[in-house]
C-alpha cells in the first residue's frame, strides 16, 4: 500500500510563514496523536562536521521542536559519535560542534545531548529480525531508551551509500561506535605494521581468535590477523589505542547497505510507537555533512517532506531530485538531464535501489507513496 509522505515546497509568504508551514506539515502526518504528556522525544539530526555548510540550519528545526513542545513531549537533539576522527568523535567535542553551528539550548528550546555518552561506549543491544547480517545491533543508548524518535535529516549524495536520507539518518546515525564498525566492517580490519606497538590489547578482546602476536622481522611483536575466523565484529577496533587497527572502506556496497538498513530496522521496528521522520530536499551537496568540506548543490532547492514511513521518505526524496534540473559547477557527469538519476551518474557502482527495496523487505516501509502537497 502506497504511504503518505507530505511536502512543502518552500513557499512563504508574511501570512504563512515559515513556522505556519511546518505545523502544518507535521499536522498531516497526525505524528502529534502519538505523543503523551512529558515523553523524552529524541530528535536525530546531523549537526554538521566543520567546515560543512550544508547540514540543516538550526533556525529550520527551530519550529519542529516548538511543534514537539506543543504537543506535550520533551524534546532533546541527539546524535551519535562518530569512528572517524573528527569534532563529532566524543561527546565533548560533538556539542561543541553543534553549539558553533548554532545549536543553542537557549536558542533552539531544546538541549543537545550525545546519546552514546561520553566515549561512544553508551549502547544497548537491540534485535534484528530477518536480517541477513545480525541477530542483534549495537544503538547509542539514549536513541534506543528515548520514547519517542524524530528523525530530521538532510537528503544529499553519499561517498559509499549514495545518498543519505532517513534511513540512513537512523541506520548509520543512530549506531553506537561498535555499531557503525559492524556496518563497515565486512572483511576484518586492516593491520597497520608501522603503528602497531604489539602491546596485545586487541588480541584478548577478539572473542573469535583471530588475532594473534608474533614476532615482526624487527624482532619485536606484531599482530597478525586470521582473516578466515574474523567475524567482522570491530571490537578489536575499540581496543587499539594506537592506530594499528584500521578500518577497510572498501566494502562491498550492496551488502553495506544491507547492514545498515538491518540496523534502521533494529531502532525502528523495536519501537511501540511510529517515529517522525523529516527530510530536507535543499541544499543537495554530492557527499556527506561528515566530509569536512560542502561542494556545489547537484539541484535546485526542492522542499520538505515528512512522513511516519522511512522508506516511503526517501524514495520520494530521491525521485524529486532526480526529477529536478541538474546543477553545475557539481560532481555531476556533463550532458545528464532532468530525468536522469543523479546518485547513479555521480556514483555508477551502487546497486540501482540504493538498499531500499532490502529496506522495504525487513518491512521497514513501502518504496510506494502518495505524494501530498501542501
Ligand atoms: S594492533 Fe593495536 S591493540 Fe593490537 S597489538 Fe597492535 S598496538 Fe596493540
Ligand atoms: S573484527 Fe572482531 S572478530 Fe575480527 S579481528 Fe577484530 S575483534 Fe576479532
């Protein structure tokens, strides 16, 4: 059955403002019904890596956590660290990054909280059910314990996934730190001889064995890795405080987006009320807001969507953009028209759906939708 995802197409005017639009948007979804008196509603959004500009501005959300407030919940902007080293790899450093892009507590009427705590350590193990990859996924606690989940996320191209959107949002955002290393772990760490400092830390953590120390041509120890008895799992990862252990990105894209559609389905599907999601279709930059840089948008501004169905979401998302006239000076190949799909020309080795129809078989949602406009 084909799933109601609304839009706004960025029209204002004096009489209907910006505020008067997203009420009314979030109004049609009824996400308001589900809320009771005082519930912790943990809104998802990615603050922007610096040196981003294209992540959603805080004056945009503004409204969505007045909406929230509204209707009786307690709502708090949350994201997870992040495995990469950058400002969103621990706690303090990741506040301090969404005060600067102007995340306010004061200013927004929400605080900022980190949701896998201080060190990305704070997760819970949810199930996965029918999933391919794993039983159970590793989410940022407060994400996970929160009793209601909004996601607001910015729809934009992605270096390995295609592009990002609310699944995404929620699948990879949404992990705690061993979270994410399972999701791109496929084929076991990568061994850096030079910085390993054969100090054994990771080998006792490997539940799998497959880790051992021998002695290097240097006479001095060394880690070696079974390859045939990894599991993938990335503990070793945590372990390793000496860059010894690094992560292969180059993991086969189908079966990475299945891992992390397994792991939307953990938070969504584990959660007895519907979660809100809400994409920003503007600013389309070719990569992630982790990247540290924004390039050139590939479209024109388009609007904003919201719905209570993840996949539905994105698939509409996706469609516009590729509906919409490209843009240059962008990644995209010279020549591709209005028509044409944008995430494939910019990256021709993703598989076409780019993880959703896996998505809409962990029943996550419904590639099908009713496009409603304001
Ligand atoms: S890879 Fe890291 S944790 Fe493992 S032995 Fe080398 S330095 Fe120690
Ligand atoms: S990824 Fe997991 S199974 Fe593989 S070597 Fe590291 S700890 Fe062991």
């Amino acid at each position: 059955m084909a799933s109601k995802v609304y839009f706004w197409n960025l029209r204002a005017s004096m009489k209907a403002p910006y505020d008067q639009r997203i009420h009314r948007l979030l109004e049609r979804t009824g996400f308001a019904g589900h809320v009771a008196s005082g519930e912790l509603a943990a809104v998802k959004i990615h603050f922007g890596e610096r040196g981003v500009t294209g992540h959603v501005q805080p004056l945009m959300v503004r409204p969505i956590l007045a909406e929230l407030t509204r209707a009786g919940a307690r709502p708090f902007l949350t994201d997870a660290s992040t495995l990469y080293v950058g400002q969103r790899g621990e706690a303090v450093s990741h506040a301090m990054q969404a005060a600067l892009h102007g995340y306010d507590p004061l200013l927004m009427g929400a605080p900022v909280i980190i949701a896998d705590g201080l060190k990305g350590a704070s997760q819970v193990a949810l199930p996965v059910h029918g999933g391919k990859h794993f039983k159970e996924a590793f989410i940022a606690a407060d994400i996970a314990e929160a009793d209601l989940l909004v996601s607001i996320n910015h729809l934009k191209g992605h270096e390995l996934a295609g592009f990002g959107g609310a699944l995404k949002n929620i699948g990879m955002g949404a992990a705690s730190k061993q979270g994410k290393m399972q999701q791109h772990v496929t084929t076991g760490p990568l061994v850096d001889e030079a910085a390993c400092k054969g100090c054994g830390a990771c080998v006792g953590i490997c539940a799998a064995q497959a880790l051992a120390l021998l002695d290097g041509l240097d006479g001095k120890p060394h880690v070696l890795l079974n390859l045939d008895a990894c599991r993938g799992c990335g503990a070793c990862f945590l372990a390793c405080k000496n860059g010894g252990l690094t992560i292969n990105w180059q993991t086969d894209v189908a079966e990475f987006l299945e891992r992390m559609m397994e792991y939307a389905a953990a938070v969504l599907l584990s959660r007895p009320k519907p979660s809100l999601h809400i994409s920003f279709v503007t600013n389309v930059t070719p990569d992630c807001d982790c990247m540290g840089f924004s390039d050139a948008p590939i479209c024109p501004d388009i609007g904003v969507l919201a719905s209570l169905d993840p996949v539905a979401i994105d698939q509409a998302g996706i469609d516009l953009v590729n509906k919409a006239e490209p843009l240059w000076p962008s990644h995209l190949p010279k020549g591709l028209k209005a028509g044409q799909d944008k995430f494939l020309a910019m990256r021709p080795n993703l598989p076409p759906a780019m993880g959703l129809d896996y998505a809409e078989d962990l029943g996550l949602g419904s590639r099908e939708y009713e496009l409603v406009a304001l």
